[in-house]
C-alpha cells in the first residue's frame, strides 16, 4: 500500500499562548486564523482551525489541552468539526490532553475546527493542535 502526502498545514500554539506559527507543505496556499489558547470560552468557541487546500481525503492529527481551573463541565467539551458536522469528540472524559488522529473525505476546501460545546469553566483554558495530511 503506498500512501502519498499531497499537502500538510499546520497550525500550532504553546500553552503559555504564544504562536508556534501555522506552516503550510508541498502545495498548499492559506490557513485559517489560530484563537488558542482560549481562557474561560463560550459554547461554540473556536479554539484551534487549519483550512483544507482542496477537496480530498485528509488526516488530522489533533492534540488539545485544558488547564487552568477544570471542572467537570470541562471534560468531553471540545469537538474536532467540519461545517459544523462533527468528525469526533476531541476530548475525553476526565482527560487533562488528548492526542489522535481522525481520517475523513470532503467534498470541497473547507476548515476544520476544534470548537467547545459548552461554556468552560471560569479560569480555565483551552488550547489545540491541528495537523492536516492530504492523503491521495
């Protein structure tokens, strides 16, 4: 089996929040805007977003964090998303980090995001990771 990588975004932040920087690979032209870290966030709150280049099927290697003051309503709160469809849950229950990879087809270029489903606690803060693989 031979795998090919067309084209890899990515997108980065510290936790301290300062930019790693967003890089973009082989042929890829834009990335959408970075908003982590993200202290105390709203519901629906964008933490983390890298633009596809083209339509295709990608991987994403997503690694999100939750620091700060964490309560139980900061547990299973943040969704990897690609116009507002779900891909998955991108944190789990009684998980500080989390790290995975996630493969899906999409029909056009579109951004894919790691967004709160609710409100986070007061105090705490939210970060991700996005690294997006075409794969031919």
């Amino acid at each position: 089996m031979t795998v090919a990588r067309a084209s890899q975004i990515v997108v980065a932040v510290n936790p301290d929040g300062t930019n790693i920087g967003t890089t973009g690979g082989f042929s890829s032209t834009s990335v959408g805007s970075n908003s982590a870290p993200t202290t105390s966030p709203g519901a629906s709150a964008v933490i983390a977003t890298a633009s596809t280049t083209s339509a295709g099927t990608w991987l994403a290697d997503v690694t999100t964090n939750v620091g700060g003051t964490v309560l139980a309503a900061d547990e299973a709160n943040l969704n990897l998303v690609n116009g507002g469809q779900i891909i998955r849950l991108a944190n789990g229950t009684g998980s500080a980090s989390t790290r995975f990879s996630a493969q899906f087809v999409l029909a056009n270029a579109a951004p894919i995001q790691v967004n709160t489903v609710g409100a986070g606690t007061a105090g705490s803060i939210y970060s991700a990771t996005i690294v997006l693989t075409r794969v031919i």
